[in-house]
C-alpha cells in the first residue's frame, strides 16, 4: 500500500480502543469519582464497531468470523456480569460481543438484500433489516443497545474512507461525522456537560465524546501492522480476562 509507512493501522487502532474500554472499565467499578476515565470511555466503542467492519470485510470465512465472535459473547458473560452486577447472572445488560455478533449477522443479512436487482424491494429488505436488529438490540439488552448497531451500519455503509482521495474521502468523512453525532448527541443523548467559553454557557452530551473516536478511524491507512496468532488472541481474550479480574475484585471488595 502507498502510504502503509503513514497513519494508523489495524494494530494501532485495538490497542487505543482497549486502553480506552478499560479506563471506561475502571471509571465504572473502582474510580468512578474519576470522570476523565469516563470520557475517554466513550472512543472505545465506536473504533470497535469500525474494526468489526473492517474485518467483515476482509475475513476469508465470515462463517467462522461469526463462530468465533458468538464464542468469546458466551465466554464473557460471566465475566461481564460480574464486573457489572457482582454476580453470576445480571439479566439486565449484556455484553458488548453479543452486540457484535448481532452486527455481524445484521451485515450478512445486509450483504444478501445488497445483491437484490429489484431496487425497491432492497432498499424495503435493507431497511426493515436495520430496524429489526435495531430493536432486538433493544430488547437483548445488549452493551448500547440497538444504538450499537446503527453505528456498527454507519460503518458497513461508509468504510475504506482511506482508500478514498479528494472529495469523495470527505463526503465520507462529513457523513461519518453527521451519522456518529446524530447517534450519539441526538438519539442516546446522556448525561450533559457543562462549560464556560469566553463567558458563554454551553452544555455538550457526555456521549458526544464518541465523536473524538473519528480522529484515529480516519487517521488508519488501511493496513494491518503487527499480527500473528498471538496478537489475534490478545483481541479477543483482553475482553474476558480483564473484566474477570476487575468482576473478581470487585466481589471480594464487597464481600
């Protein structure tokens, strides 16, 4: 790739996005006096979502894409419960793989409609398909619920943008940004922030700051740096094993 030596990659992409969930981890178990962890919370999901597509994209199996995504949904429960309910069931939120694997499923469902030639009766199909998924987010109680999807379907519509130049890279860009703010500021909304600027009074919804999570998306160059089997099962294990340790202490704290 011409420019792989520049920006971002793959790799560079999951460590900010895991660093960025496990302060948004912490903020909400051990320090939830710290509010700065919080906010850098919000970039981890959204360069996620990006990643799922990416890799959507790119698998060679999407079959075994999905398998392995279900899998690692089933090992985190118990954990994820007991980082957020301190205990071995907690009905009322689930975790964040199991959203991704409802995304997965709502892209290849996607990816058939798309072949469609009648074009009414697939943009009807495609339609009906984010709406239903969009509501069964809702309803399995999913981490972000079915706001999740629709930025996991923002990015199936609108990826590759560093494959783009000129303007369409930002017409890309602009509707990427419109999309992650109308999510994330008009339709979750969320607890408002406050702060003074030259004597004005502005208020910003806290979740807003997913906005932020576009810099490193459109900072990546389209390659995947480092990888190897390890590097791949440091992806799917950090999830488990550090909400493991932090449900963990958490239960024996409050014992």
């Amino acid at each position: 790739m011409e420019n792989a030596s520049k920006g971002l990659t793959s790799f560079h992409l999951h460590i900010i996005a895991m660093a960025a969930m496990l302060c948004d981890h912490l903020w909400g178990t051990f320090f939830m006096h710290v509010e700065l962890l919080g906010y850098i919370g919000r970039l981890a999901f959204p360069i996620f979502a990006y990643l799922l597509t990416e890799g959507f994209f790119h698998t060679r199996d999407r079959k075994r894409y999905l398998q392995r995504m279900a899998l690692f949904a089933l090992i985190s429960e118990i954990p994820f419960n007991l980082m957020m309910g301190r205990s071995l069931f907690y009905p009322l939120h689930q975790n964040v793989l199991l959203g991704f694997t409802l995304g997965i499923l709502m892209m290849n469902a996607l990816e058939k409609h798309r072949r469609r030639k009648n074009l009414i009766l697939r943009f009807c199909l495609m339609g009906l398909t984010i709406l239903g998924f969009f509501l069964l987010g809702i309803l399995t109680f999913t981490d972000y619920y079915g706001y999740g999807l629709l930025m996991i379907c923002l990015f199936y519509f609108i990826h590759d943008t560093h494959a783009l130049s000129g303007w369409r890279r930002w017409l890309a860009m602009g509707l990427q940004l419109l999309g992650m703010y109308w999510i994330n500021c008009e339709m979750m909304q969320g607890l408002v922030l406050e702060f003074e600027l030259f004597g004005i009074l502005l208020s910003f919804h806290k979740q807003g700051l997913a906005l932020l999570a576009l810099i490193p998306i459109w900072l990546y160059n389209g390659s995947q740096g480092p990888y190897n089997r390890g590097i791949r099962q440091l992806y799917y294990w950090f999830y488990p094993v550090h909400m493991l340790i932090l449900g963990g202490a958490l239960v024996l704290y409050y014992l």
